[in-house]
C-alpha cells in the first residue's frame, strides 16, 4: 500500500470523547476530521455522534499529530440559525487554508435535502457560518488552497444517483468557481467513477495540494458490486495547474482499503473515508515538497479516527500506475 497505517491505531475514538451534557454523554462514535497544522500544532476537527445519531463538531489538538486533546466545548457556527431551511446535521468538515484564513466546508442534511456549507474562521475560536449552496444537492465538497485566476474553486460530488434503500449518492466529481464563496458557477465534470472497478461511486477526500507535478487531489471511490457490501477505499489523481477540470493522471489502483479489523466492522462496516491531509513541508514557492512526509487522517468504518503517512513523491507516483 502507498499509504502506511500508524502503529497507534486507532487514534481517536469514543472513548476519547469528554463527557459534555446535555450534547454528549457516552458518544457512539467520531470519525470523518477535517485536519490542518497551524505552526508546530496539529488541529482535528472531530465529527462526533451522539447516542441520539445527533451530530456536533469538536477540536482536539496534538503536538505530534498522532496523540490528540480534544476540547469539552463543541464548535458553534455563528450565524447557521439564520438559514431558512430546517438543519438536522452538520458534518464532515474539510480545512482549506487560503491567504489569512480558514474555510470549512461542511456537509449540512436539511428539510430540502443534502447541501454544501461554508464556515471561516482565523484562529479555530469563533466561526462564522458563511452560508448554504441553495440549490445543488451535494456532498463532499472541498476548496482549493488559492485562488485560480482571481476566483475560489471548489470540487463536490453532485447527489444525482437514487435507490430505494438509502441517501443519494454520485458518480462524478465536478467543478465549480465563485467570488464570493456563496454564487457560483458550475464548470462541468472533471472526472467519473469507473463502473465495475474499485471506484464505481466517487467522491473528494481532502482539499487538493498543489505540486510542481499538478494539483495532487485524495478521493475516496466506492465499489459496490459486492453483493454483501459496499467497499469504501481511497484513490489519487493529478490535475492541471492552471486548469483543474483536467485530469493529468489518474491511478489505476486504490492507495488503502478496508483490511484492519476497526476499518471492516462498525457503524458502517469495509470503509476507509479520507477527510483530513497535512503536508509537512512547502518549498518558497507553496509547492509540496515531494519528499515531504504526509499524514492523512481518515474515519474508519463510521466510527474511529485513524491515521495513515505516505510522501508526495509516493502519492504523485501512485497517480500514473
């Protein structure tokens, strides 16, 4: 496998989840982070469920990134009562930081269906919710690390696939561009599951990195002609710099899949689901050093956190496999 578990995992679970009534008393399960360094720390944002299937979202912070503190005092998103729909769930956060900074991009179920959300923050104390895609049922949506050509870029994963037995899903990962990070403006699909192989269902993971290679983009796909179950897994892809709807290249394989016992059995049993990335080291001009060591956070099954290291030369390699 490209990426390498750690010997700790897992290293976030129930257990590790303070007691905060009347939010949560012995919690079910946390999983799904969004995670960032912010100098010599190393912060998690915890999706954390309740007994109740009630979610809420906590910090926790590590000096080595592997043994983490988390906070007693759930996140709260000023500004989320002012949305005209019912919210039920807020969840999944990804980190993207851009210039002084911190956006969140958050999953949000509501009366109306699934929807993407945006937060801000500058120093992981106050949020501010900046508001709801108000049209577009989504998941998984991630922003890009800069501006491109004076506009904040976004990936998401369009809900357009329907069963009988469980939320929408999608096949594709799209792109869309926006001034303001509330309108925007879709530009098509930049790539597609592939049916019958390990990616049939895909999704971003992580906000993509930028390399001198292209943008180096974590993704999960989902097999699901497994009579018994859906496998979760995890894939990587290179895109065009300057024009990120292209893919440069693809990999063939997975870079980790369910095989640990606390990534096959749980809320939701075989799924590895990529949420959080930290690159180590940048040159002088914001590209990832390829031999910068990385750790990707990850929820295993639905109900821990785990954590998985590889380099950028390793994952940029994996892309044209």
């Amino acid at each position: 496998m490209v990426f390498r578990r750690s010997k700790h995992n897992p290293i976030l679970t129930r257990r590790d989840i303070p007691n905060i009534p009347p939010h949560f008393t012995d919690v079910t399960s946390v999983f799904n982070p969004g995670a960032v360094k912010r100098g010599d720390r190393y912060l998690l944002l915890l999706r954390v469920q309740s007994r109740g299937r009630e979610t809420s979202l906590l910090r926790a912070e590590s000096r080595n990134g592997v043994k983490f503190n988390v906070s007693a005092r759930p996140v709260e998103l000023h500004g989320l009562e002012n949305e005209e729909h019912k919210i039920y769930h807020v969840y999944d956060p990804r980190i993207t930081a851009i210039e002084d900074e911190f956006f969140i991009t958050l999953a949000v179920d509501t009366n109306v269906g699934c929807r993407m959300g945006i937060a801000r923050t500058a120093d992981f104390e106050s949020f501010q919710f900046v508001g709801v895609v108000p049209d577009v049922d989504t998941r998984n949506a991630v922003l890009f690390p800069e501006r491109i050509d004076g506009w904040y870029v976004r990936l998401d994963r369009p809900n357009t696939e329907y069963s009988s037995f469980g939320p929408p899903t999608g096949l594709e990962i799209a792109i869309a561009i926006s001034e303001d990070l509330v309108k925007w403006e879709p530009r098509g699909t930049v790539m597609r599951g592939r049916i019958h192989y390990w990616d049939e269902l895909i999704g971003s993971g992580p906000p993509p990195v930028k390399t001198r290679e292209g943008w180096l983009h974590i993704y999960h796909g989902v097999a699901t002609h497994f009579g018994a179950a859906n496998i979760y897994q995890i894939g990587v892809v290179l895109l065009d710099l300057e024009d990120p709807s292209k893919v440069v290249a693809r990999g063939r394989n997975n870079v980790l899949e369910p095989r640990e016992q606390y990534e096959l059995v749980g809320q939701v049993s075989n799924v590895v689901f990529p949420t959080g990335l930290i690159v180590e080291r940048y040159d002088d001009d914001g590209f990832a050093k390829m031999d910068s060591d990385v750790l990707l956070y990850y929820g295993a099954a639905d109900t821990c956190v785990c954590l998985a290291t590889s380099t950028v030369r390793e994952l940029v390699d994996a892309c044209g496999e």
